[in-house]
C-alpha cells in the first residue's frame, strides 16, 4: 500500500475474489506453486502480509453469512475482534523485560546487528520505527477478547470507506452511527510515542558493544544520507569487511566440521533464519503509513481501571531502555549468552555515572574529543590506550611498583606530558567557554596562578604565627629560617593543577572507569537530596577508604553530576606511586603527614592553615578518615591524625584573613565555638560498594604477609610502595623512615614470614593479569549517607570540644555504614565459604541459601542489586564469574547441575579472595551474626535463658569492640533478635520466665538450623582468629614481654598448626590484620599492655631486634598488671587472665557443644604454650649467643622467638618453588 493513512477497516483485496483464491490455492499441484507465488508477489510484498489479508476478508464473508442465518432465527453471531500488528519486538514487561521467544519480528533484525551484519539501510536513520511490544500487544488482544460482546444483526462490515485529497491523510474517520463488526484493532507504534530507527539503533549499539568483542559503529557514523559517503566510511573502519566475513563464516559454518571460531553450527543456522526474516521485512521499513488506532485507543480506556490489562503505561515507553533490554533478551534467548549474563539496564531510581540515562550528563566535555595540533585521533587513542594499561598495572600491583624503571617511567612521563599539552591548546574552545568553567568552582586558568595569595593566607593564619614564634623562642632560629621552613613545607604539599588538567583527569578517570567496571550506579533521590543539602554550603566528601581509586571516584562523580569540585587530601606515602600520584595530583589533590607522631608542629600549622584556605576557596575539600584502605572488606574505625580537627577549626574559628589579597593579620582565635554565623560546613559521607578491586591480589598477600613475585628490574632496596602497605595511608615517607629501612641488613628487609601458597607463586601472566578486560571488576554502587552537619553537632555538644572530632567521626561512619549497597555477590561468597562446615555444598542448596538471603535482606530494607525479573541461577553464576571460580573454587562434574558440588580450594589465599566478597554482608548482618553465635553457644539440654543470651551477646559485643563498628544500640538491638526469633519459633517461651526452648536444632527444624549456622559463619572466622590470637599470648606466661610487632605472625605460625591439626576449619585465621586488630582490642580491653623497648631491654638487645627488622619505636607489651574492674556491664571486666579469656572466645565458637570438639580443643591454650616453648628452648646456641651477646634469659629467649619466626619466612621464601600444598610446611622453625 501506498504511504498515507490507513483506516481499521478491510482493504479489497485486488487479485481476485476471496472465496475463489481459496479454492484456487487448496487445489494446487505441487508445479502450480511457484505461478501463484509469482501472482501473489506481484501485489504483496509476501506471502505472509497475503494469508492474512485473505483471511481478513472471509472472516468478513463469514460474518455476513452467521449474519442471514442469526435473523432467520438460526444461531448468534459470535463475538469477534481481528487484531492487526506491525512489527513485534521484545517484551517491555512481560514475562520479563527484553523477552523473546525465536526469530519473528524483528528478533531477526536485532540479532544481525548485534553480530556487526548490516541490516538497516543507512538512510533511514530520521525515519519511525514501527515496533511494538509482545506484551502490549498481547493485552491488546486479550483486553479485545474481555470487552468485545455479541453485536446482533444490526451492524456494518468494516470494509474501508474511499479518502480524498481533502480529508487529509492524518486526519481520523468520524465514527459512524450504526457500529462496525468485526472490531479491528491497529497495534502501531501511531498508537505509542515511536521512536526514530536511530534512537533504536543507539539502544543496541550500546548494549553489544558493552557486552560483547563487536564494535559496532554510533549511529553518527551509521545513518548518513549520501551512501557514497557512507562506503568510504564503512571500507575505512572495516565495518563492512567484518559483516561480509560474519556472513561468510556463517554460511560456510555448516559445511566445516572442523571450525571452533564463534559461529558455531547453531549460531550459523540462527544467522541464515535471522536473515530471511530480517529480508522479509526489508519492505515495511521504508513506509511511512499512519494507523488509525481509535479502537485501540476505546479499549485503552476501557481497561484503564483494570491493573491486569492497563495499557497507559506502554504510552511512556523509554525507547533507549527498551532497545538494551530488547537487545539483552536477544543475546540470553537467542545467541546463547555465557552464563551469568546480567541485563544493563539501570533500574528507575539510580543512575550509572558511566552511561548516564540523562543527556546533559552523558554529553558532557570529558567524552567529546580533543583537538591537537600535533597528534590525530588514531594517535591521542593510542596514547590513553598506552597510558590506560600503565596504570592498570600500577593500580593492580602497587608493592611491586619501581620509580627506576626508566622505560616505563620515561613512556609514562611523555604521554602524561603530550595530553596535559593537547588539553591546554584544544583548539575546539570547548575549555574556553564560562559555562564549562563555571561547573568546576574556582580553579587557575593557568598553574600557579593562585599560589602567592594562598601563601600569604597561610603565613599569616594565627596557628603558623604561633608556631613560627615559638620555635624563634625556644630555638633561636632566624625568623626567615623558620618562615623559609614553612614556605618549604606549603610547596611540598600543595595542590598543582588548573582548569585543563582538570578537564583531562576527568575525561581520563571517564576511561579507566569504563575499562575497570561495568556500571558505577547512584542513587538519584539520594543525589537530589544531597544537592538541596549542601546548597551554599562548604562541603568536605568522605568515602569509605577500600581501594587507592576512592577518592578519584568520588571525585569523577562531582564531575559527572555538577556538584562542588573537591580539593583531595591524601597521604604522603600516595605521591610515590608514580602514574596513579599524577593523576591524583591534576585532579587537584595536596600530600599531608598524617601520623601526628612524626608531624611536627609547624608541618601541622601550615596543614590546618593551608586546608581552611582551599576550603574556603574551592568550598569542597575529600578526605579518608581510616588509617588505611581496608584489606579485609570492612570498615575500619576512624584514625586520629587530627585532620578533622582541621576541617573543624575550619568551619567554626577564624585563623585567616577574610580575603587572599588581604595579607593582614587576623584577630586571635576562640578558645570555645564562635557565636558569629560563616559559611557552614557539612560532611558528605559515602559508602562504595565494589564488586571486585583492581588491588585484591596485593592487599591478599599483604594480610597473609606474602611477597608477589618482583620484576626482573626490581631493586632488592625497598620501593616506596612498600611503604605504603606497611603503613598503609601513614607513611613518613620522605624523611627518616626509608634512610632507617635502607641502613637494615638484608634479613631486616625479609618481612614475609608465610611462604607463598601455590597460587601466589604461580600467578604468571594471563587473560585475568594481563591487559585488562573492559568491565572485568563489575559494578560499583555508591550509597550517600545524610550529611553532618558541623554547625548542628558542635551544638549538641553543648561546648565540649574535646569530644566533637570523635563525634563527627562516629556520625560519619554510622551514616556510610546505613548508605551502603549489598551485591550479590557478596551472598553467593559467603554461602560458599559457608559450605566448609558440611565439607562441600551442592549448586541446588547455593541457590536456595542465597535466595533465603535475598528475601532476609529486602525484609530487613537494605539496599540489595538484584531486580525481580532476575532468576538466581543468573545471579550465582554472574558471581562465580566475578569469584575467578576457575581458581579459588572447584566444581564436580563436566555439567553444572543442581547437584554439583562446589567447593572451596583451600588455599589462604583463595580462601581470602571469597571472604573479602563476604566481608559487606558482615557489615550488614552483623548484629544477627552475633545473636546467632550466643544462640547455638548457650543453653542446656535445649533449653536456655534470657540472661544466657544477653551475657554471652555482650560478651561478643565488647570483644569485638575495635573490630566493627556498631551503628546500633546493642542492647536495643538485642531486645529486637529477640523478638525476632520468638516470632520464628526458634525460640519458644517456657512457663518459667525468661526461659526459653530453642527449636532451631538439627533434628527439631533443620531448615531454620541451617539458617542460623549461616548467619553466624560470617563471623566465625574472626572468632577463631581471636582465639588464636588469645592462643599465640601464652608466650607471655614464659616471657615477661615480646615485641607487639611479632604477635600477628606467631599467630599465623599458631593458626597454621591448628589448621594442620585440624582444630580449624578456617583460613582466615592466617590473616595479620584480624591478629593486629586482636592485639589491639586485647589492649583496649586491659589484658595485655604496651611499654616501649627502652624502659625494658637492654641496649645489646635493642640491636639484636633492629637486626631482626623490629625498631625501638615499636611497642612491646606484657600481661597488663593492674586488677580489671568489676562492671556488671561489660562481662570481658570479670575474666581474670588471658586463659581464661581463650576458654570463653572457644565456648563461643563453631561445633564448641559437640562432645568430640570439646574434647579436642580442650587445653589449647596449654599446648600452644608448650609449642612455644619448643622454641624458646632448642637446642644449640641461641641467636643472641652466636653473636657474641650476653643477655640475661628472659631478653635471650625473646630474641631467640623473634629469629625463629624470622628465619622461617626467610627460609621458605628461599624455596618458594616448592610451593607447598600444606600451610604447616610453610613453618620449619629452627635454631641458628
């Protein structure tokens, strides 16, 4: 037909009667049908548009005859209805977003232009397209079959009515008097706001190209009108060669055996289907016919009220949306998709700061390229390809990261120079408009630009004068000296960038992102709200401190979503990390000491100073408040390096003069909070959620105190990265520390004291260490915590200032702590860890733990990614891709089935791998993890009390008081355990008060018993590790004191022969930083005490620990002499020793209750003790002896302790090739 409007009424049909082509066509002989196909061709476009026409018309014919025979008196018309469809596509909703069901409709279509095969023609790009989706059209058809009702004998057939020129041709028919039957409903896109065949194009350019090797070009590129112009593309970029070679490949697919290229038999045959029906609809695309729809419009209304068959929402259709999960549900139901394939499509609430749903956002200047006057495009990518890997490398592998590399560091260097260069002459003007400058804040065109008035700002703050003053007085220094000091200290750590640079670490940060994740998803009422938030206000970001990329990502976020550009506060230990200290450093990032210890008090002066000044200037600051970058997956508790209190003075005192340019001095400061109003400033709290980070590898061997193999070209002196695990974000790393770390002999540089598992040593170069995938860490979410307001807090407070910093720190965290989102794939880890209590676990029961734990999660409210239209099998497959399940779990059976076994590859470092995953449900869980340890460590005979529970609750609660943060009250949290479990019948109340019966046991309720062990595995790991910590201090009852840096790895020596023995079930016992931080609450708690080396040992054995790496600034502690209080609140107060403390953590722990176990572990404190003796008493002489020192016993066996430990690691990193399978061969303790 041609173009115009087209009624709901019958065409007449133009080569014959109805009734006669019938006939005609049922009495064909076989050599007659091609004849009447060519007749057919000649008015339709195929057989297809032709069977249905025909049957259109003797349907009609029908009804005129059931029409005479019901006025005779014979039988009632039925109620009938003819529903006419252009093209079908994927369902919008229903059964699932992006379902399809073969190749019909356009499914062919889609799936050609996924494989890079030209199937639209370019200049139709302006031109609507007619697709509409299975499910509207099913509740068309369904909604016509509800409502449609017998019509009598009073009626017209809907054969169509003759249109002039003047009625126009978009114009609807007037209805007329006497109704028409049968009813025919046009299900158009006239019907739907249709998007155009470039629109629909983008969608599923988008989504193969982001999951899929084919490079598919944009639709700029795609849809010209001059086709000359179009081939010369196509031929350069090779598009067209690749879709004539897919073709060929496919078509020659069923002839070769032989070919394991991608298309396989399947996929060929699939392609050659695909392609007839994308050729038959060839002819439908080109039209621009209009659809009269008022009937389908009658019966929108009709079933408006009605939820089943409402049809209003398909009238909103996001066609981008729609075209990804079209293109997803292709790519699942057709091409055969890897498993754990996840739809792309961001749900309605959040945003992906990648691929932002909004254009202002996704258009922005970081995505447009460059203009350089040297360099064309193939060049600058090639370049941010270079420059890409680089810091992939770096990123994933800091410990092994070397400044003397000079190749590397020399092609780093030149085109880190070459795109600073392109940026600041971009000869587009893009960079150059106000409105761009305007969305960064207040940065310098040009650098330097600000720096002479900052100096004077800071010079002149009351904190430096009285610093300055100070030193001139207790030292007699020349003022000019010490000023000239200051002046040193301000240049070392200031910001160096300006407004191109920040461009080009935008656009930058825009590509390392894309290549690291898959999606980084935010909240957009979340970001609404903090926008309204902080309007005229100072804000200082603070996210969760994970990876080295968090505050860059915080900061592309600002970027991307036209928030305050903040000014970064690091660590001076991140601006030795080559590639990555250059991008923080354009991206407008200054380099502070944190360690108070090793700050002096002018560095500090000038760091408050030089902080207000860029607060107050930029009016957005970043910083971390943790020590370093959690290497298990939890928060940690905030670090005292006094920034806050900076960020304080701040907001609430006045050190400065009121302008740069005014380098006056200032009034003197307030000893308590101003009365007078400034600018108020809040802290933004933020949580960031990874899937999986690029250092995971690194910060794996840095708690299990592993060396990764170095690079042939790695100096055996410590790099500056060392620094940086050892310390973390603390690194005094310019001064002392590297000439101190330099001048140890050999064996002091040997700080690894675990040989490496098989597969640390074995980790070669391959497709997961290589060049990085695109997307290989998946999805990062970032939850927005309520801000903190400073001015609002230091009111509750009520003057105290003291405690404001620990204040603002708590709310701080407790806000990132309740903005947090949970992955999926944290569930399927922490079941699979969870499977090491039966030994293995089946696929089935994975797949029912983890759906237990979705629902657990969405009852309690928290944030989880997981959409209703995903199945689990999806979900737990999408995650063992992302848990490298190819090396840290093994799998029974060639074929994954429900009843495969799964299994965790016991290896420390495997092991960790999972449990990092598993560690963000912790945070979550936490309070049910420890009501679910008190509920199967207490009672008796199945019955337990109320008061039992709430000891045993507490008892865990302070034990654990350093290690978790609790963003609850405890003891109101437990009244709600409580309850919660009285509700489930696993508690049930007894006629005594306070007694309760508990029946989630093995035999009572399996499935609820199997629930709570679930729960409380996600910390009992850290419980053994406790244990064994509390096990590794029995060396206390022979020596009087041992230096505090050793206990972590005289634990993991106690771990590793428990693990042996198998008295542990649990690798992540091996672990420094959970012994570390044991230490450190053992401390807290007063079992044991720290006391510095020097009031201790005598000065030959000082040398001897500075031999063995151990420094005299570093703690020795000894069981603490003073007599604990007898709290009624705090059950730790009444355990007199630490014996006593390992019996009470072992009662709590996994299968205690077990008549075997109880029996195993009894006395484990007691044999570890003996163990340790075994050292301290070995036969030969002792390490002090053959070095001709004369120490009394106590020193000599400390020192001898020390040595053993050391030459262990030393000794087995020396035949790490043996890499053995067993962790207690990793220990071969020994004396000199």
């Amino acid at each position: 037909m041609p173009d115009g409007y087209i009624q709901e009424r019958v065409y007449p049909m133009e080569i014959g009667d109805p009734e006669e082509l019938l006939k005609e066509i049922v009495g064909l002989e076989l050599q007659d049908i091609p004849k009447m196909t060519q007749r057919i061709m000649q008015a339709f476009p195929n057989t297809y548009t032709f069977t249905k026409f025909l049957t259109e018309h003797l349907i009609l014919k029908r009804v005129d005859y059931n029409r005479v025979e019901e006025a005779q008196g014979g039988k009632k018309q039925w109620p009938i209805a003819i529903v006419r469809a252009t093209q079908v596509g994927a369902g919008a909703y229903e059964p699932l977003p992006g379902w399809v069901d073969g190749i019909t409709g356009t499914n062919g279509s889609i799936f050609l232009l996924g494989h890079g095969i030209q199937v639209l023609q370019t200049d139709i790009g302006h031109m609507p397209a007619d697709i509409i989706p299975v499910d509207y059209l099913a509740r068309v058809a369904l909604s016509s079959a509800a409502m449609i009702r017998a019509p009598g004998t009073r009626f017209l057939l809907p054969y169509n009515e003759i249109i002039t020129e003047d009625d126009g041709l978009h114009s609807p028919l007037p209805q007329p008097i006497i109704p028409c039957f049968p009813i025919i409903y046009q299900v158009s896109g006239s019907s739907l706001r249709m998007a155009t065949w470039s629109e629909i194009y983008d969608g599923v350019c988008h989504y193969w190209n982001r999951n899929t090797k084919v490079s598919l070009p944009s639709s700029k590129e795609y849809f010209v009108t001059n086709k000359a112009l179009l081939k010369a593309r196509i031929f350069v970029k090779n598009h067209l060669a690749n879709s004539i070679v897919s073709m060929t490949t496919a078509i020659n697919a069923n002839n070769n055996n032989n070919d394991r290229s991608y298309y396989s038999k399947v996929t060929a045959r699939t392609i050659e289907s695909a392609s007839r029906n994308a050729e038959a609809n060839q002819p439908f695309l080109r039209h621009r016919w209009v659809f009269d729809h008022q009937n389908v419009r009658a019966i929108t209304d009709q079933v408006a009220h009605d939820a089943q068959f409402n049809l209003t929402q398909y009238q909103h259709i996001d066609w981008f949306a729609y075209m990804v999960n079209y293109s997803y549900g292709t790519h699942t139901y057709i091409a055969q998709s890897p498993p754990g394939l996840r739809n792309l499509v961001v749900p309605d609430e959040w945003d992906c700061a990648l691929y932002s749903k909004h254009v202002d956002i996704r258009h922005s200047i970081i995505e447009q390229p460059i203009e350089s006057v040297v360099f064309s495009a193939s060049d600058i990518q090639k370049r941010t390809e270079r420059m890409l890997i680089q810091l992939v490398e770096t990123l994933e592998n800091t410990q092994n990261y070397d400044q003397r590399d000079k190749r590397k560091n020399e092609e780093w260097i030149n085109d880190f120079d070459a795109s600073l260069d392109d940026w600041c002459h971009d000869d587009s003007g893009v960079l150059k408009d106000a409105k761009t400058a305007a969305l960064l804040g207040r940065w310098g065109k040009v650098l330097g630009e600000h720096d002479e008035a900052i100096k004077v700002v800071v010079l002149n703050d009351k904190r430096v004068r009285d610093s300055v003053e100070q030193i001139i007085k207790t030292s007699g220094v020349p003022q000019q000296t010490v000023v000239g000091e200051a002046i040193k200290i301000l240049l070392r750590m200031r910001e160096r960038t300006q407004l191109a640079y920040v461009w080009f670490a935008g656009a930058f940060l825009d590509g390392l992102f894309k290549r690291l994740f898959s999606t980084i998803r935010i909240n957009e009422a979340a970001l609404a709200k903090l926008k309204e938030q902080i309007k005229d206000k100072n804000v200082v970001y603070v996210p969760v401190s994970k990876t080295l990329l968090d505050q860059l990502l915080i900061w592309y976020v600002c970027l991307r979503y036209h928030l305050p550009m903040p000014a970064i506060i690091c660590d001076e230990a991140l601006a030795l990390l080559g590639p990555i200290s250059d991008i923080l450093r354009i991206a407008g990032a200054y380099f502070v000491r944190r360690d108070q210890n090793t700050r002096s008090p002018l560095n500090t002066a000038v760091t408050a100073a030089y902080t207000e000044a860029l607060l107050h200037e930029h009016g957005a600051l970043s910083m971390l408040i943790e020590k370093t970058r959690s290497r298990t997956g939890r928060l940690h508790t905030a670090y005292a390096d006094g920034v806050i209190d900076m960020v304080l003075e701040a907001s609430l005192e006045k050190h400065q003069p009121s302008a740069p340019s005014t380098p006056t001095a200032t009034p003197q400061a307030r000893h308590s909070f101003p009365t007078s109003r400034r600018k108020e400033t809040v802290f933004v709290p933020f949580h960031i959620t990874y899937e999986k980070i690029p250092e995971l590898n690194m910060l794996i061997d840095q708690v299990l105190d592993q060396k990764q193999p170095k690079a042939k070209n790695t100096s055996s002196t410590l790099s500056p990265s060392s620094t940086v695990s050892t310390n973390g974000n603390n690194a005094n790393g310019q001064q002392q520390q590297p000439q101190l770390q330099r001048s140890m002999s050999a064996l002091a540089r040997s700080s690894s004291f675990l040989r490496p598992s098989a597969s640390v040593a074995g980790r070669a170069a391959n497709k997961d260490n290589g060049v990085p995938e695109k997307g290989k860490y998946g999805r990062v979410y970032i939850g927005i915590g309520d801000v903190v307001d400073v001015r609002k807090t230091a009111d509750d407070m009520d003057g105290n200032e003291d405690e404001l910093h620990l204040a603002v720190a708590r709310a701080i965290q407790t806000n990132q702590h309740e903005a947090m989102v949970v992955s999926p794939v944290a569930l399927v880890a922490a079941v699979i860890l969870f499977g090491r209590s039966s030994g293995s676990i089946t696929m089935g029961t994975i797949y029912e733990h983890v759906s237990w734990l979705r629902d657990e999660l969405n009852a309690k409210g928290i944030p989880l990614d997981w959409q209703e239209h995903e199945d689990v099998e999806v979900m737990v497959a999408y995650a063992l891709n992302l848990l490298d399940a190819r090396q840290n779990i093994t799998i029974d059976g060639k074929r994954i089935t429900e009843n495969s076994n799964v299994r965790v590859i016991e290896h420390a470092d495997n092991v960790m791998v999972l449990s990092y995953m598993a560690n963000q449900l912790v945070e979550m869980l936490l309070a049910d993890a420890l009501f679910s340890i008190s509920y199967l460590a207490t009672g008796n005979n199945g019955q337990v009390s109320r008061e039992e529970l709430y000891k045993s609750f507490t008892f865990l609660i302070h034990l654990f008081k350093d290690e978790f943060i609790y963003p609850w009250c405890y003891e109101k949290k437990f009244n709600e355990l409580l309850d919660q479990f009285i509700s489930r019948k696993a508690l049930v109340p007894m006629s005594e008060e306070g007694v309760f019966e508990r029946k989630a046991t093995q035999d009572n309720d399996p499935v609820m018993y199997t629930h709570v062990c679930l729960i409380a595995s996600l910390l009992y790991p850290t419980l053994d590790a406790y244990w064994i910590t509390s096990c590794s201090l029995s060396a206390l009852r022979d020596l009087p004191y041992m230096p505090r840096k050793i206990i972590p790895v005289l634990s993991q020596w106690i771990a590793a022969h428990l693990i042996s023995g198998r008295r542990t079930m649990y690798r992540e016992v091996l672990s420094t930083e959970v012994s570390q931080n044991a230490v450190d609450n053992f401390l807290a708690i007063g079992f044991i005490e720290a006391v510095h080396p020097k009031t201790k040992l005598s000065p030959d054995a000082q040398i001897l620990l500075l031999e063995l790496g151990v420094t005299t600034n570093e703690d020795l502690v000894m069981v603490a002499s003073q007599e604990h209080s007898q709290q009624s609140d705090n059950p730790l107060s009444k355990i007199r020793d630490l014996a006593a403390l390992c019996h009470e953590i072992e009662k709590h722990r996994f299968g205690f209750n077990m008549q075997l176990e109880t029996y195993r572990n009894s006395q484990v404190f007691d044999k570890c003790q003996n163990q340790i003796r075994s050292i301290l008493r070995s036969g030969g002489k002792s390490y002090a002896a053959s070095h001709g020192m004369n120490l009394n016993k106590d020193e000599d066996q400390m020192i001898q302790l020390v040595y053993s430990l050391k030459s262990a690691g030393s000794s087995s990193s020396e035949s790490s090739r043996r890499n053995p399978r067993r962790v207690s061969e990793a220990y071969n303790l020994r004396s000199p």
